[in-house]
C-alpha cells in the first residue's frame, strides 16, 4: 500500500534592537505553523483483526493510519545585555515558549481494492489536543582576570508544563476512552568555559555544561507507559582556536566527552506502535575539527571532520539493547571539503565558483543488538554550484546538489514491520538557478 508525508512551514519573526545606554535591549519574537500530514501501511499490524473484531464476518483486510499532526508555536525572548569591551560584561533573559498541537489518527479497514469497510471503518480513531509551555530565566557573565586569561559562567532556570486531553473511539480499543495526561518540571543548567589567549591569535579553552530534555505523556494505547521522563547531559569539551599563518589559516580543534542520563528513546509494543520512553545511561565521546585555509586572492579551501563513539553504558530491555552498543543514527565518521573561487570580472561582476564533498559514515537504524536493527549506507554526496554578483545587489547562482546522484539514505527503519524497512532518501541530484536583488 502506497506511503505518503507532506509538511507544510510557515514561520515569522521580529528582532529588535534598543541602546540604553548602560545594555542593549534585544526583543526575539517568533511564531510558525507546522502542517503535517503522513500515511502508513498498517496491514502487517493490524490486518489481521478484522475477522475476529466482525465476529467472522469479514476476513483479513488492508489497514492503514492516516495521520494528521498541525502545531502552533509562540516564541519571545528578552535580554539586556552590557557593552562587550568591558572587564566585566554580563547578559541577563527573559524566555517564553508555547505550543498548541492537534494530533488526529485514524487505523481504517480497507478491502482489497482500497475502499473503507461500512462494517469495520475506523477500527481506531485518535483525536489528541495538547499543549507545551516553558517560561525560563537565564543569564551569564564574562570576567577578564587577565589580558590573557578570562572565564565564562552562566545559568537558566525553567519551568515547564504539558497536557494533552486524548480521546480514542473504534472497536480496537472497547469501550470510547477520554484520558487527560498531565507533566509539569522545574530544572537548572549551568555552565563554566575558562579561555586562555596564548596570544593573539591563539586560544584555549575548556567547556563543562549540563543539557536537559523534558520529559511528557504517551498517548493512551495498550503496552505503552503513560508517561517518558526528562533526560540530562554533562557536557566536557577542551579546544583549540588559532589563525596563523599570518591569517591565512584558520584552525579550530575540540575533543568532548558527553554523560548521557536517562535517555528518552523511540520504542516499540508488541503491535508495532512507537511511543517514548527512558533507557539507563550512554556516553558519547569523540574530537572535531575545522580548518579554512586562504590559498591566494581568490581561492578559499575548507575542511570539517569528525569521529563520534556514542554507546550505550547499560543494557536498555525495551530497546534490546546491550551495554557497548552504538546508539541509533549515530557515525563514527563525518567529514566535508570545499573549494571556492572568486574573482573581479571588469568594474561591474564577481565570478565566483564552488563545490563540495560531504561524507556520513554508515550508521543503525536501531542499537546493534536489536534484531530488527537495519545497517543505513554511507553517503558520498557532491554539490557545485556557478555564479556571479553584479554591482554588488545582483546575485545569480547556478548549484548543482548530490551531483553523481547518490542513492542513500537518511534514515532506514523497519516501524511496523521487521524485514520491510521504511527508507528516507537523501535529496537525489537537484539542479537550479537562484537570484537574489538588494535594495
């Protein structure tokens, strides 16, 4: 039965600006609509309850889960922040958050031609409105101790809160259910990153923050917990910033280390539903690197890499999962090289030409000692692009993405049904022209 998902965007934003005098008054205010819209082959699930949910009267039929997720969200931030040239500087904020969300879902018993069963159709129908709301405080403060030596420390503390209000009707869940679901929290982060100027053109530095998730409610369905917990990170990082070369070359280094506790996961009951939930803990840890290099006037040459080992620390049951295994969707190796050129072409244009080389290492769909576990290929993906600017307001550009039209993926998972994985494509080759007026 044929897949489908569309989404649909809309986001506004306002910044503004305001001199005080003493700080500077920074308003963020932003709101998008999200309309999402898929549908799933659910006859592997749920086929099969069709002669006994009619008594016998019908036998095994198509079912599919037209699903319907649109969510609104408003955010504002306020902060107030000194001047940077000062010994001491400082950064004090305000943030607000809300999300209102309508999740509708339908299980509908189809015959073989796709046409919704008058005895059976819906064998579920979902409607599920909820809400998300986080008000937070938050601040940090930078001290030079030195010309050469300075410290970063800062806070926020936020609250948070979620409701939805589920209502489930059809046969395969009895009698209708109206079940509200409620989870409020309160949490702290904080962080401290020292640098030090080793001169003026190089730096070190080290990093310890703490991260945190919300946690919330499941929907109401069989073998499914009611409700996920929070999970938190301690994050360590030291680095190494430098232009040398006389400016030439650019160099960033950072090596980290990532404790990993409680983590929400994606699991899975004994119908193939997927709902949230906690494991124990995982560690990730690994190095990075940047590097931009000024060949001449007009060439510029870049390099990223990375290698990751994100692992679980303990077994996880309801994830089948064993300590030492790579969590889902994570690569050992990432890495990118670019290569731009630009050039005056008489008083008026600027040619300029590009591409790229992007390399994701294979990765699980699922942690390793998962049966259903799926190996995601490796992407090589090639991008080039062509263009010029005119009188510095004119710009036109002719790209050309995933040039040799790599065919791999960004997900590969099997969610209903083992042995017959869901793909996500990466983009295949794209080609296209962009203009861009100044005024």
């Amino acid at each position: 039965m044929p897949e489908s998902l569309t989404q649909e965007l809309k986001f506004y934003s306002l910044s503004i600006d305001w001199d005080v005098g003493f700080a500077t008054v920074t308003s963020s205010s932003s709101f998008s609509r999200t309309e999402n819209f898929s549908q799933f082959d659910y006859t592997p699930v749920y086929g099969g309850y069709c002669p006994i949910l009619s008594g016998g009267l019908e036998g095994p039929c198509l079912t599919d889960l037209p699903d319907h997720f649109d969510l609104d969200k408003f955010t504002q931030e306020l902060r107030l922040s000194s001047s940077a040239d000062q010994r001491l500087s400082w950064m004090l904020g305000l943030f607000y958050t809300e999300e209102d969300g309508l999740n509708t879902q339908q299980v509908r018993a189809l015959d073989a031609t796709g046409v919704p069963s008058a005895l059976m159709n819906p064998l579920l129908d979902y409607y599920a409105p909820n809400t998300y709301e986080e008000k937070a405080v938050f601040g940090n403060v930078t001290y030079e101790i030195s010309d050469r030596l300075d410290i970063t420390m800062g806070g926020r503390w936020a609250s948070n809160r979620t409701r939805v209000r589920s209502t489930l009707v059809g046969p395969l869940v009895g009698p209708d259910q109206i079940i509200t679901a409620r989870s409020k929290d309160e949490v702290f982060t904080w962080m401290v990153s020292p640098r030090f100027h080793i001169d003026t053109d190089t730096m070190v530095y080290a990093r310890i923050a703490t991260g945190y998730r919300p946690g919330g409610p499941n929907s109401p369905l069989p073998e499914v917990p009611p409700q996920f917990d929070a999970d938190t990170t301690t994050n360590y990082e030291i680095g190494y910033k430098a232009s040398l070369l006389g400016g030439t070359l650019a160099v960033d280094l950072a090596a980290f280390y990532i404790d990993w506790e409680d983590i929400q996961i994606s699991a899975r009951n004994a119908n193939g539903i997927n709902y949230r939930a906690n494991g124990s803990s995982a560690t990730s840890r690994g190095v990075e690197f940047t590097i931009n290099y000024q060949l001449s006037d007009g060439w510029r040459l870049g390099a990223t890499g990375s290698y990751t080992d994100a692992k679980l620390e303990e077994p996880v049951a309801s994830l089948g999962g064993l300590a030492g295994d790579r969590l889902p969707q994570s690569p050992r190796w990432t890495g990118s090289l670019t290569a731009d050129y630009e050039t005056q072409l008489g008083s008026s244009w600027r040619l300029q030409l590009g591409g790229g080389y992007r390399y994701f290492d294979s990765t699980f769909s699922a942690v390793e000692s998962n049966p259903t576990a799926v190996e995601v290929p490796e992407q090589n993906i090639v991008d080039l692009y062509a263009g010029g600017t005119f009188n510095d307001r004119t710009s036109v550009r002719l790209y050309a993405r995933n040039v040799f039209n790599d065919r791999s993926y960004t997900n590969w998972n099997d969610t209903n049904t083992p042995g017959l994985p869901n793909l996500v494509p990466v983009q295949p080759r794209t080609i296209g022209v962009n203009v861009d007026f100044s005024f």
